[in-house]
C-alpha cells in the first residue's frame, strides 16, 4: 500500500479530520488533502509531523498498513 493510501485508510478508519491534523502540524488542510488523494509528495519530514500528530493506536495502525508491501519489497 502506498504512503497516502495509507495515510487515507487511517484517518477514515478513526474519524480523524484534516482540519484536525492542520492544527497539530501547521500544514494546510488543502495540502494534506492533496496528499490524501495521491496528488502530492509532502516530503518525509513533514509525513514525520503527520505521524507524530496521530494518536499512538492510529500512528501503529498506519504503519501496519504501509508496511504490509513497504517492509515486504525491502
């Protein structure tokens, strides 16, 4: 599963918003959006301030996720 597939399925599975994620992390809502559906790259260390942005359970859902193929292919 790509980076923001991943990231998708995890806000979607715990009703997390992007306002929400944009007030933790100082990165437009439109930018997160664009990420969401596959239209941007935001860079790994602002995918580090999204991280660290979710709560610990959704953090560890979405590395599960991202590593299923990620970890796999490595």
């Amino acid at each position: 599963m790509e980076t923001h597939q991943a990231f998708a399925e995890t806000i979607r599975r715990f009703s997390i918003s992007l306002a929400e994620i944009s007030r933790k992390t100082d990165i437009s809502q439109a930018t997160l959006s664009r990420f969401k559906n596959g239209h941007n790259d935001l860079g790994s260390r602002n995918l580090q301030r999204i991280l660290h942005a979710l709560p610990v359970y959704a953090r560890e859902y979405f590395y599960t996720l991202w590593c299923r193929t990620e970890c796999a292919a490595a």
